[in-house]
C-alpha cells in the first residue's frame, strides 16, 4: 500500500511537471538586401561649352551654373542610372568669367532665340551608344553622342551645329554686336554655327 501511494504521487508529480513546460516560439531570422548600386554625388553634375570665332576659329569658353537632372533610375552602371533622365539648364546661369560677354550672350544671342529661358534634354541609351534630345529655339533634334565612364566620372564631348535649330538669327545677331572683336588677323569677323558642348556627372 505504501508503494502504491509513492508511486501515484510520482506520476501526479511528473505529470505536474510537464504542464509546467513552455514551449519556445522559435525566432526566425530577419535577411536584409544590401543596397547595392551606383549613386549620383550630389551638386557633381556640370555642363560646359565652347564656342568659336574669327576665320581661324578661336574657342570661347563657358558653362552653366544651374543643372537639374531628373528622372534618374536605380542600377549597377552609369547607362541603367542615367537611362531616360532628364535635364533643365536656366539660361540666366551661364558663366564665362566676363561679365559683357555674359550679358552680350543672354540678351542678344539667347534673346534671338524662342523660348530659350531654359534649355533642356534627355538621355537614352541603346546597343552601347548614347543618345542626347536637345531642344533649343523650339526645335528638339536627337543626336548621338560619344561617352566616356572612368573613375566614376561618366563624362560627354559633342559638337552642335547651331543651323540645325534655326540660330541662324541669333549668330547674326551677337556677331554684329561683336563686330570687331570676331575680327580675325584677316580682318574678317565671323562667328561660328558650330558649338562644343560638354557634360559630366560623378558616381559613388
């Protein structure tokens, strides 16, 4: 008898015990992507051009102060990121280290111009090539342009012939304004449809 009551109160002590027992939820693990991708330095975005003059074609240079660049993408290249982006430039932001210049280009050059208080474009890529949409005096011309992406400088050097978007009003007109100063040693005074332009974006 006495056997038999150690005996139950063992078993009612171990079942006790195993009501008594938690369960542990188990805690899953929490992945994170690692964000990957090239991105644009802020304020790296620049935009410079030369022009010409005189019959021996002497380069005047200049750049614009205020670039916006929109509509920029996620990617792995400077192609994928910048594919379909798009940029503003406001005229009144040119700069050539010469005041008259300046003010001779805004408001006699540019002031010949339709719609010219900003100058803008996009970017698109395909099979490798580069592909720029300028619009200018209300004509938009798709050209392609040569690029170069090195040391996360993604760089681009073209040439824009100014007859293509009817400036042909504009030379004339800032070439009589600067008559004597696009004299040559020849004693002619010209100035040139052809403009250099130039644009560049750092990555990180």
């Amino acid at each position: 008898m006495k056997k038999l009551v150690i005996l139950a109160f063992t078993l009612a002590f171990v079942t006790s015990c195993k009501k008594e027992e938690k369960t542990e939820t188990p805690i899953e693990e929490v992945k994170t992507e690692a964000v990957s991708g090239l991105k644009i330095i802020s304020d790296s975005t620049k935009v410079g051009w030369t022009a010409y003059k005189t019959t021996e074609k002497i380069g005047v240079g200049g750049s614009f102060k205020e670039i916006e660049l929109k509509n920029t993408q996620s990617g792995e290249t400077p192609e994928t990121v910048l594919e379909g982006a798009s940029f503003s430039i406001p005229v009144s932001s040119l700069f050539t280290n010469n005041e008259d210049r300046d003010y001779k280009l805004k408001t006699i050059f540019f002031a010949a111009l339709k719609n010219t208080e900003i100058i803008g474009g996009t970017l698109n890529f395909r099979e490798g090539k580069c592909f720029l949409t300028l619009t200018l005096n209300d004509v938009t011309k798709q050209m392609e342009v040569p690029f170069t992406y090195e040391n996360k400088k993604f760089a681009l050097n073209s040439t824009i012939n100014l007859d293509d978007f009817g400036g042909q009003t504009a030379i004339s007109a800032i070439n009589k304004a600067c008559y004597e100063l696009h004299k040559g040693a020849d004693g002619v005074s010209k100035t040139w449809s052809e403009v250099a332009i130039n644009g560049s974006v750092l990555f990180e």
